[in-house]
C-alpha cells in the first residue's frame, strides 16, 4: 500500500469526514453552515487531534447527528491512524538503518545495473 492509497484510505474512514459528507457538504461549506472554524474541521478530519473540539461536537448535533457517539467513532478512528503512522515509521526507521548494498529497491524504481 502506498503513503498516497493509506492517507486516502484512511481519511475516508474518518468519521468527522463521513458525517460531513453523508450530509452533502463540501468542507468550507460545513463550516459556514455549521459555525465550526475551517481550520478546526480541516485539523479534525486530517487526525490532528486527539479529541474532537467542542466546535466539531456542536456542528454535529446542528445536522442532527449524535455528538457522543461521533466522539466515540474519532477516539477509535484516531488510535487506528496513530497506529497505522506509527508502524509505517517503524518499517521507515529499519529500511534506513539497512546498509545501501542491503536495502531493497524503492517501489516504483529500477535498481541500477552493476
């Protein structure tokens, strides 16, 4: 899977994102709708931080969702991209630590002819 393909994975499964788009709305125009600050929806749907704002919890119950359990979906969703993050990292840090001669060739690149 590529850093491209697990971003867009993973940002599909965003349940700030989902809720937003189940209702039709582009992110600026949730925003303006709801009241919630752009740049909070943006850092909320990019896994940002580690809580929904209170922002985000107000704008889901003005289109009628569930703020409880929208929480509950982000916190499960946030440690599932944290985890995610933090073992795409750790495959990076042992790749690098690999002697050139050792390491295998980039995906998508040929390997130089000796």
């Amino acid at each position: 899977m590529t850093m491209k393909t697990f971003s867009a994975e993973m940002k599909a499964a965003n349940p700030v994102r989902r809720m937003r788009e189940r209702h039709g709305y582009a992110r600026a125009d949730f925003a303006r709708a709801t009241g919630c600050p752009y740049p909070t929806l943006l850092r909320a749907e990019n896994g940002l931080t580690t809580s929904l704002p209170r922002a985000i919890l107000a704008a889901a119950e003005m289109v009628g969702e569930d703020p409880a359990a929208l929480a509950g979906e982000y916190a499960e969703w946030a440690v599932r991209l944290r985890h995610a993050y933090a073992k795409k990292e750790s495959r990076r840090i042992r790749r690098d630590s690999m002697p050139n001669s050792e390491r295998p060739a980039a995906a998508g690149r040929k390997e130089k002819q000796k």
